[in-house]
C-alpha cells in the first residue's frame, strides 16, 4: 500500500532550496496521501455494497472519470456544465454521497460567483 502510495503521489527526488518548501511538500502530499485513502475506502466500500468490482471504482480511474465533468463559457458569459452527468460519474458520486444535484447546484454557484467577478472587473 505505501508503494502504490508513493508512487502516486510522485514522491521522487524534492528538489527544493529551503527547508520551508520541503516542509511545505511534504505536508502537501500528506494531505494528499489522506484524501487518497478516504476516497480508496469508499469506493471499495461502495463496491462492497453493490456486490460489482467495476473498472472504474479505483482512485486513478475514479478522478479521470470525475474530470470529464466541465463547465464552460458560452458566447453570453453565461457558464454551464458542457454535458450531462454520465450513470458511471453519479455511480462513483454515490459513493461519496453526493448527486448529480450536488453537481448541479456546484456548477449554479461558480457561474454566480465568476458572473460577480465580472461585473466587477466591469
């Protein structure tokens, strides 16, 4: 587990000229390392309650199937999720008890706040 661990966290060489940009890294990918671990515990444990091991229910799998969901910016500058929620990313939502309503609300709240920075750029 620390291998797969380290490896994903690409935990090489630091390469840093102080000690507080090493001290920085290094609590960086500890936070890293915890969020990691939570989201393999409930997938596995989402897996465990469907009775299905499905490809996508691992942690790699999971965040590349979770950046697919975008938001853009139409010629309006209004900004809107580009597509639908697919049945894999609400299945892996599931497992972190969240909804495409979730989502959806997310997506409402940054077009509000990027639509208020505009105006004020304005």
């Amino acid at each position: 587990m620390f291998r797969e661990d380290k490896t994903f966290l690409g935990n090489r060489t630091m390469r840093c000229q102080t000690n507080e940009a090493l001290h920085a890294k290094i609590f960086i990918k500890f936070i890293a390392l915890i969020i990691r671990n939570r989201m393999h515990f409930l997938l596995k444990e989402q897996m465990l309650k469907t009775h299905h091991k499905e490809n996508y229910m691992t942690v790699p799998a999971a965040i590349r199937e979770l950046e697919k969901i975008e938001i853009v910016r139409h010629i309006d500058h209004e900004y809107s999720m580009d597509y639908a929620v697919t049945a894999t990313q609400k299945s892996i939502l599931k497992a972190f008890d969240l909804a495409e309503t979730n989502v959806r609300k997310q997506a409402a709240g940054i077009n509000e706040d990027l639509k208020s920075c505009n105006t004020k750029e304005a």
